[in-house]
C-alpha cells in the first residue's frame, strides 16, 4: 500500500515531466536527420495505394522485389489486427551501412540496404519485414483520443504519445518477433542474438526490470532487442498475441492516463495470470511456485510479466546449459568487466590475436598476454570482427565516411603492418567486407551498390585484381576461407536459405557441398579434407564438422552459450575460437583430433515455432509481379508538410513556443522547415518566424527569419518652449517591428580515420537586424523631477516625430575543426581530443563601421590518472575593436560562476571528472541511476574594458548523476555545481542538467 500512494503523490510531478515531453519529443522527433545521399543520385519511384518506394535509379530489380515484399505484407492479416496506412520507403543504397528505421513525423521508413555479412534471411527481406511491423504498430497507436490529437498536432503527437507510453522493448521486440514469424529464419532462430540473454539470465540471475530496460554502465545489459523478443513472443506463447494487441488499442484511446500500455497489461495477467501458474508446466520450473508467483508479483503489470517470462525461462535454460560440459581449453584473459574477443587468430610464431571490445574497449586488435592484453592498433568502425593475419599485416574491414554525405560511405580494408607499424586504409568504388589469406595474397567479399556479390583475390599490397567470381542474382558470399588447395570456402545466402559452396580458384567453377537450410551456418574452414563450421542446428552455436560432401556432417564440439569464429593453427593441428559467457565472448582451443563425431539432431526454436504459427504468413516471398516505376523529382517533392499545432519547435535550443506552426521535411531529408506566429524570446506580442535548413548540396544552406511588434524602444529629448524659454525634457516610447533574418552557409568536411573522428566545418553567415515602422505608443514629460504622461497628440510629440530606422548588418565567417577519438561505453569523454574554433564577424555594409570581434576558441581532453577519469581544458580569446561600446555579443565562456564584460576576454577552464560509482539503484519508479560522477574545476578568467583590466579566479566541484526518470529512455544528466568566485568575492552554485534525445 505504500508503494501505492507513492504513486500517487508522484502524479503531479509525472504529469508535469509529461507535458513537457510531450511537446519537447515532437521536436526532436520531427527533424530527425539520418543523412543524405549524394546530390548527383537520380531517383525513381513506384507508386501504389498502400505504399511509395523511392529508390536510386540504378537499384531498379531490387525495388521491384521490394514493391513484391511490400505488397504481401499489406495483404497479410497481421497479428496485430489493423491493416497499414499508406507508408513511403526511402532506398538508400549509395552507402555502406546495414540497418533501418521507420518514423512517423515525418511517416516514412529508410532502408540502408547494404547487405551484412549475416546468415540471417535475405538482407533486403528482413528489412522490409522488420520495418514495416514498425508501420503497423504506430498505425494501431493512431486511434481514438490520439487519432482526435492529431488533427490538432499532426504526426508529431502520435510519435510523442508512442515514445512517452510504449516501451522501446516492446517495439523492436515485437518487429523482432514479426521477422521471425514471417521469414525463413530471423533474429528469433539465432543463437548469437538469443544467447546474450540466456547467459545473463543463468550466470547472473534476473536483473532488476529497470537495469533491463535502461542499461548499464556497471554490467553488460542485452539491447532492447533481445529483451523485447523474450518479453514479445514468451508472452504471447502464454497469453496469445491479444496481450499487445489490446496494450496498443488501449494507449492509442486512452493516451489521457497515466500507463495505458501498463493499465491494458494488468487486465490480461488478471484474467489469466492464475491458470497459467496453475498449469503443470509451471508447476513443474519450481519449488515453491507460489513463493515466486507472490515475489513476481508488482503494481506495475510490466515488472510482473518481466519477472514471470524469466523466472520461467531461467529455469529452463539452467535445465539446458547443465547438460553441456566443456571439452576445451579456455585461453587465460585478465578482464574484470565485461569484454569480447571476436576471432583469435593464431601466428607461426604462437602468438594469439584477437578483436577486443566491451564496457571498457572501444575497439582494437590485441596480443593475448597471461599478463594483460597488449593493444597493437585500434581501428575504425567495423560491422563485422572477421580479420585476417598473414606476413605480419593484418587486414580487416571498417566503415570509410564520405567527406560530405553520410549516405556515402564505404566498407573499406584497412591494413596494419607490425614491423613498420603502418595502418592503411584501401578506398574502393564498392563495399568490401570479411578479408582471408590466399597463400601470400588476400581475399574478400565485394558487393556492389546493386546488392551484387563477387569472390575478389588481390596482390598481398591489395593493388592488383587476380581474381573474380561474381555471384548470382542477389547471392551474398559470408566469411569465406582458403582452404589451402587452391578453393575458396564459403557461405553462400539467397532467398531459398544458406549452403556451403567450394569455388576452384583457376577455373571458376563453383561446386554446393551442401544443401539449402534455413538454419544459421558461418565461418567454415577447411582442415584437410574436413570442413568445420559454425551452425544453429542445435538451437546453440555449435562447431560441425563435414567429411563428406552433400551432407552437414556431424556435431564436432559444444558449449553452455555458444562458440563462434573457428580459426585453424598454421599447422592445422589446433583449433581456436571463441565461446560465449556472461561476461563475453572468450578465447579458448582444443585439438582438432579431440574433436567429437556426434550426430546432428536439428531442433526447432519453441518461441519462433508459436509465434510462427500465430502470425499464420501465407505468401511467398518473391518477384512475381512487376510494377510500373517513374521519375522522382526532387525539385518538385521539397515541401512534405506532416506537423502542425499551437507550438514552435526549436530543435536547436530544446525550446518550445506557443502560437502557431506547421512543419516539413521532405521524403528525402533535405529540406527542412518550420514557420509559423509564437511568443517568442524577445517578442512578448509574438512575431512570424520561419526556419529552414537546405541540405541537398554540399554547402548547407540555413535560413532563420523573425519579424514582430518590439515595445522596447524609448527616447528622451529636450524640447525648447519658445513662450516660457524654458527647456523640457520629454520620453518618448514608440511601438515598432523588430525583423531579424540569418542566412548561414556551412561546407562540412568528415575526415574521419581509424579510431578518431574528425571534421571541417567553414562557414559565413550575414546577419540583418532592422528596427523600423516607428508608432508613437506613450509618451511623458519630466516635471519636478517626475515623469508624468501627456497624451500622443501633444505638441511636443508632434514636434519630435519619428526615429529613422535603425538597420545592422553583420557579416560572420568562422571555422571549426575537431578530433576525438571514439569512446568505449564508461568513458565520460574522449582520451584524446581537440576541438578549435575561429571566428571574426564585422559590419562592412552602408558605410557603418561598428567594428569588428575575433575569437579563437580550443577544447583539449586528455586521460586522467585511472580508467575512465579525464582531464579537460578550455581556452578562449576574444578581441572587440570598440572599447567604449560594444555591438556583438561575447562569443566565448566566462569562468564558471562569473560573467565577463569588457573588449578584451580571455578564459581558461580546467577540470578533471572522473565515475565514483554505478549504483544502477531505483527510487521507486520515478528515479533510475545509472552513474554518479564528480568533477573539480579551477577557472581563470581576464577582463579588460575601458575602466579596468582585473583578472578573475573560481574554483569548486560538480557532482552529476546520469539516470532516467519514469523509466523514459531517454538518458538524463543532474546535478549540482558548488563554488567560490573572486570577482564577487562569494559562493556561488547552480543545477546542471541535460537530456539526450538519442536512444
């Protein structure tokens, strides 16, 4: 009962928070910006009732079979009982990247189709699959009550009520489960995505429901898509999929509650939460089954059914992994956190290296050592940890960005040469991925922006092509190998499933050596004449082994969570790899003549099996229509007008302002606009404003104009009376428009390389205040030392007239250049960065000379004493011509706790930061922290005007705490600031608090 009333007390403050996000959400979510392709890409489209697809010219047959895909799925009766509005997908197949996102403000849905060297389904086919249940479940969401609040706010609202109510789990779980219902295989039948949790769940119990679901610093937490799909799919195998249904029907006319989504929970688990407890099955995982029902048991009917489907799955998987025993030997690391070694690879020499990331690793290739890892280089971004070893280079294949369009880049090779200590990285016209050995050469996977796939060997300087197979169709060769003999090894995935395939390198010919499955199969490679693999056979990663052609071999060699990358010794005698625990992937080996020769027994997947069922998909999933495709223009498809309503969003000050606006942003993502009438900052009578930001060329175009009533200005002037002879003082107030309009043009530069990021960011901005159409508003004349009003029409006023209009003009050019390296999850900042700003601005137009400001800012992060701590200092300097009066604003940070004034300003800050815990404790269900951080500061500030020229100390500590609050997932960051200044000569502190919209 207590908890209870907690949550009572809690309302307001909840539904204050929620207001607020509810208008914040919108304006974020409404300019999401992923990029854009290349302004050279010609468009096309297919259009039909249920849905567009703009695609680039040169991905026709591909859209075609995405137009098939598309159809059958609007065709389906889904299991979530609502048929798909009209939705338009966005191809984009100019760059490197894997992945999709389907949004609703504006509505659309973007396809990264690049294939990844995943053995799942088709890439082009899991993505349409997973991303259009996303389309499905914010159609369910837009009805009743949020379908009424659309009209009055458009799109945005729709994704502001699903981003405060639904959980994110729910939403990729849910897409997750879908896959898997409707492909040949999806997430839902592969161990490498199942195992996290099932590791986790085994050998470190159930985590709190908020850990689960917000993350942690302190512990690796499975992603939202793993928890989602068990959450999903165990609960629609004990409820059926009416649970999520009746969960969205009840958010979408119920958003007007505090937890619809929770509220539609509860009334499920109580109508058929006993029965379930009371069946045999249950009955059967525990002990005292009631003792775990009552524990199970909270308010909130989320914690409950989280508690429910992995109390239960625990018991089972603990069933599972007992029976497992390992047969290797395990290769000693020294990690305290949770770290992965992907692909240890032997060398003649008998060293072992291997790809290393986790909480603590941003990413690099490592010599395991008995006394800690040795870090020999670290890379880029890679989507895929397969590397290669040969002569001492290493070679491996990381994300390349373009210098402008973040739809251009390349999966590229990256070579690292450990005699010279050289890294390199290799461009190329088209992706490349999963580099091997070919005797002295090197092999790899090349697929083409078509999604067409080739076998390539090159020269051991990768300068010189000697030798190319290209696939079939839209056939993706995964993890190939040499197997010493003179034939490619590989994986090959289509749309009828995965086999292996032996291509003979001299003549080309390509000879299957097994048959298709839907079953996951990788990595296969070749000891003498036995070819050893990964598969998913056995609803786990387990090694097989093939001894003969046509058939999958036999069972060669298990563990509890799985073993991935088989890797062979130089003398083929050893196998190395690594196996899966809680704490990561580890390293271990075992003697390839220990191998065991146990039959392959294929098991089905118990989720994936029901919900298959459930979802009953009917059609095939391939091209057997063909529809009529046309020109997209661009010029013609600017405006895309989707959110509109009684606010402003400014996406670039986290504000929000009432009035009116209406919102666009084509299909395409390069123009973006908002314009409307709002009380703004600076206009208490509320001014038009429009802002708008073209990012169709190279040179970003940004455009912001405001124009609005101004009742600021007043004037005295000093009248004489030619009657009395006597002089009067009268002020006049005046009523007048205040136009401000900006015109910014930016040409960004991504130079980023390896493990750091890097940009260029020139620009030129001109800059127009007017104050103009003076009317006369009060006016007063200063007698016995008061000011008393006298009417517009006095004489005196007449006299005076009306100001001339007052125009500035401001011409600023800058340039900001920046270097970080990338960050490993606890980092709080970069171990290594820079960031330098340089501007000047000045008034060069109509013969006004209000002189000039230059500023040069630099931002400087380097390692602190321990993991994780940092050190940081800032430097600034500006210079302002005019000492006796200044027109621009100061354009660099004052010390901490005091505000420079004055021409000449120069500021230093230090601090160091570092972690003090990470509690991942809960207050209630409002509060979730996640990490505690402290920081001390010592500032040094100059200030020099025309009456002194002093110099300025502060100096204190911050405390932080990064947590979520009503289990948002949106991340926060709180705390305080406590210090003492020299200028004042005081104490001084404030609140610090930030909120990330990136999730």
């Amino acid at each position: 009962m207590k908890y209870y009333y907690t949550l009572k007390n809690a309302r307001i403050l909840f539904i204050s928070i929620l207001f607020t996000l509810l208008f914040i959400i919108p304006a974020k979510a409404q300019f999401v910006d992923l990029g854009q392709d290349p302004c050279s890409t010609r468009w096309r489209q297919i259009k039909t009732d249920n849905f567009q697809i703009i695609y680039p010219d040169f991905f026709e047959q591909n859209a075609q079979y995405l137009a098939n895909i598309y159809a059958k799925l609007y065709a389906h009766a889904n299991t979530l009982g609502i048929k798909a509005k009209k939705m338009s997908m966005i191809v984009r197949a100019n760059g490197g990247i894997s992945n999709g996102n389907a949004g609703w403000a504006p509505k659309k849905s973007e396809l990264y189709t690049a294939p990844p060297q995943d053995v799942s389904d088709d890439w082009l086919e899991h993505l349409c699959i997973h991303e259009f249940r996303h389309v499905v479940q914010y159609d369910k969401v837009n009805q009743g009550f949020t379908k009424a609040l659309y009209y009055i706010f458009g799109e945005q609202i729709t994704m502001a009520i699903i981003g405060v109510y639904v959980p994110m789990w729910f939403l990729e779980g849910d897409a997750t489960v879908f896959e898997t219902s409707v492909g040949h295989s999806g997430r839902g039948r592969s161990p490498e995505f199942l195992n996290e949790m099932k590791a986790q769940i085994t050998e470190k119990g159930i985590y709190t429901y908020y850990k689960a679901v917000l993350g942690s610093y302190k512990d690796f937490v499975p992603n939202r898509y793993t928890l989602g799909y068990y959450m999903v799919g165990n609960s629609r195998v004990h409820y059926g999929p009416g649970i999520w249904q009746d969960a969205l029907t009840r958010v979408g006319k119920r958003p007007y509650g505090i937890t619809p989504f929770a509220r539609s929970l509860k009334l499920t688990l109580n109508e058929k939460r006993d029965s379930l407890w009371n069946t045999r099955h249950f009955q059967s995982l525990f002990i005292h089954p009631d003792s775990v029902k009552k524990a199970n048991t909270y308010c909130d009917a989320k914690r409950t059914l989280y508690r429910d489907n992995f109390s239960e799955l625990q018991q089972i998987w603990k069933r599972e992994a007992d029976q497992v025993n390992h047969l290797f030997d395990t290769i000693p690391t020294r990690d305290e956190l949770y770290a992965n070694y992907h692909y240890p690879v032997p060398t003649p020499t008998g060293e072992v290296i291997a790809y290393k990331e986790g909480l603590a690793q941003e990413g690099a290739l490592v010599f395991l050592k008995p006394a800690g890892d040795e870090i020999i280089t670290r890379t880029g971004t890679l989507y895929d940890y397969k590397f290669a070893y040969n002569n001492h280079t290493l070679v491996w294949s990381e994300y390349k960005a373009h210098p402008r369009w973040q739809q251009g880049g390349k999966m590229v090779l990256a070579t690292y040469d450990l005699l010279r200590d050289k890294y390199r990285r290799h461009p190329a016209r088209q992706n490349r991925y999963a580099p091997f050995t070919v005797d002295d050469n090197w092999g790899f996977v090349e697929v083409n922006k078509e999604n067409q796939a080739s076998l390539v060997i090159m020269d051991a300087r990768l300068e010189k092509e000697l030798f190319r197979l290209k696939g079939n169709g839209t056939e993706l060769f995964v993890h190939p190998s040499h197997d010493g003999q003179g034939n490619i090894i590989t994986i090959v995935v289509d749309t009828r499933g995965k086999h292996i395939e032996s291509v003979n390198i001299r003549t080309g010919k390509r000879t299957p050596l097994t048959a298709n499955t839907p079953y996951e199969i990788d990595n296969p490679v070749a000891a003498g004449n036995r070819i050893i693999y990964r598969g998913a056979f056995d609803t786990n990663n387990s090694f097989y082994c093939q001894d003969h052609p046509n058939d999958f071999g036999h069972n060669a060699l298990n563990a509890k969570f799985g073993l991935r990358y088989p890797q062979l010794s130089p003398g083929k005698d050893s196998l190395y790899f690594s196996f899966y625990t809680a704490d990561g992937y580890k390293p271990a080996k075992i003697a390839v003549n220990r191998l065991e020769n146990n039959p392959i027994e294929k098991e089905k997947f118990p989720i994936a099996n029901t919900v298959t069922q459930q979802e009953d998909w009917q059609f095939a999933l391939n091209t057997d229509s063909t529809y009529v495709s046309r020109k997209y223009n661009k010029t013609l498809h600017l405006f895309n007008f989707h959110s509109w309503g009684p606010i402003f969003p400014d996406v670039d000050d986290t504000d929000v302002d009432f009035g009116i606006a209406a919102s666009s942003q084509n299909k395409l993502s390069t123009l973006f606009l908002t314009a409307g009438y709002v009380r703004g900052k600076g206009y208490k009578h509320g001014n038009w404003q429009v802002k708008a930001s073209y990012k169709g060329f190279w040179p970003i175009l940004d455009l912001e104009f405001k124009s609005g009533r101004n009742d600021d200005l007043s004037q005295s002037y000093v009248i004489n009376d030619q009657q009395t002879q006597q002089k009067d003082t009268v002020r006049v107030i005046y009523k007048s428009q205040y136009t401000k309009g900006t015109a910014t043009l930016q040409f960004p530069f991504n130079l980023s390389r390896k493990n750091y990021y890097r940009n260029i960011i020139p620009y030129v901005r001109y800059e127009l205040q007017t104050i103009h159409d003076y009317h006369n508003k009060n006016a007063y004349l200063l007698s016995n030392r008061r000011w008393q009003s006298i009417p517009t029409n006095h004489p005196y006023v007449g006299i005076i007239g009306k100001p001339d209009n007052i125009t500035l003009q401001i011409m600023r050019y800058g340039l900001i250049l920046s270097n970080q390296t990338r960050m490993s999850e606890r980092d709080i900042n970069p171990r290594w960065g820079q960031r330098l700003t340089f501007g000047y601005q000045h008034t060069p137009f109509e013969n006004l000379d209000y002189g000039n400001s230059t500023w040069v800012e630099g931002r400087f992060y380097f390692p602190g004493f321990a993991p994780h701590h940092s050190f940081s200092l800032y430097l600034g300097h500006q210079d302002k011509s005019l000492k006796d009066r200044s027109y621009y604003s100061n354009q660099i940070q004052s010390p901490r706790g005091i505000s420079l004034y004055g021409y000449d300003l120069s500021t230093l800050h230090t601090t160091y930061r570092m972690p003090i815990c990470y509690p991942d404790a809960h207050v209630g269900p409002i509060l979730y922290m996640k990490r505690i951080t402290a920081a001390a500061f010592f500032d040094v500030g100059h200030e020099k005007n025309q009456y002194y020229k002093k110099t300025f100390y502060s100096y204190g500590i911050e405390a932080t705490v990064d947590t979520h609050f009503f289990r948002l997932p949106f991340p926060m960051n709180l705390g305080f600031r406590l210090g003492y200044e020299t200028k004042k000569q005081s104490m001084f502190a404030d609140m610090i608090f930030s909120v990330s919209f990136t999730i």
